[in-house]
C-alpha cells in the first residue's frame, strides 16, 4: 500500500505566516535562498537598503539562543565587523535576538547589518525567522532607522493546517 505524504500536515508543518510594514515606496522583490525581501526605492550610486525574510527549519527542541550564537559568530566574521549591542527583544509577543554590526563588504563598501531572528516551535519541528537589513551607514541616513520600523513591525504565526 503507497502512502502519501503531504506538505503541509502535522508531519511536516507549513512554515509560519509573516506579516511585515514596510516604509512608504518600499517594493517587494524575489530573491534566491530566502522567502523575499523588502526594497527601500533605488538611488543612483548608493547601495539599496533591504530587508530579508527568510524561513529554515530545524530539529525539534531547538532555541532562540542556538540561533542568537550563530548570528552572532557569522557577523563577528565579517570583513572588518564591529558588533554593536545586542538584547533579547519581545516583538508583538514574541522572543527576538537582535545584534547589529558593520562591516566593509568588498563591492559595496562601508554598510550595516541588523539582524533578527526568532524561531517558532511545531511538534515536529522548528522554524528560524530571521530578517536581515542592510544599508550604508552614512550620516542622516534613515535607511538603518527604516529597518527598524520594519523589524518592529513583525508579526510571526504558525500557520495551522490540518493533515490530508
């Protein structure tokens, strides 16, 4: 007898909803490896700011603080990466580790990195959120302040749907 497996189900959870507000002109963007980003409007001779969403998945049992030191040791490896502060931070109710650094990165120069991640536990699995924003770190830029806002503004569910 052939089972069938399907994706998703309690086997095999969907991945969590993610509702995001990004600033005003703000567009939306495919991008390799991630669930899409958030584009701030382009400008000639800059680097765009942007916003990543992405979604893996893990072994049941997994924490915000095995990913929180993950985060930590790749953006410690950055080319020449100065960590700014970090804290936990409850976001719309949920636990977030969020660490800033900048770093010089070879084409684009000087820029600064926020990153966010959370995870959301299912039976069988965990789910890591994670928001990457990058922009240059220039005076009265308000790319970096743009980032916030939309980190801020995340709202992160597990979707529930029944097995097949």
């Amino acid at each position: 007898m052939t089972s069938h497996q399907v994706f998703p189900s309690e086997a095999f959870p969907a991945y969590p909803a993610i509702k995001l507000d990004p600033p005003a002109g703000w567009t939306r963007q495919v991008v390799p490896d991630a669930v899409g980003a958030l584009m701030a409007p382009t400008v000639e001779g800059r680097y765009t700011a942007n916003v990543v969403i992405s979604v893996s998945r893990r072994l049941p049992g997994y924490q915000l603080a095995d990913i929180a030191a993950s985060v930590d040791s790749f953006l410690d490896a950055l080319p020449d990466a100065v960590l700014l502060g970090t804290e936990p931070v409850v976001i719309n109710g949920r636990d977030w580790h969020v660490r800033e650094a900048r770093y010089t990165h070879p084409q684009a120069g000087p820029l600064a990195q926020f990153t966010a991640v959370t995870v959301v536990h299912h039976e069988a699995a965990a789910d890591i959120v994670q928001l990457t924003g990058s922009c240059q770190p220039t005076e009265g830029n308000q790319d970096l302040k743009s980032i916030y806002a939309v980190v801020a503004s995340a709202d992160v569910m597990p979707e529930t749907v029944s097995a097949q």
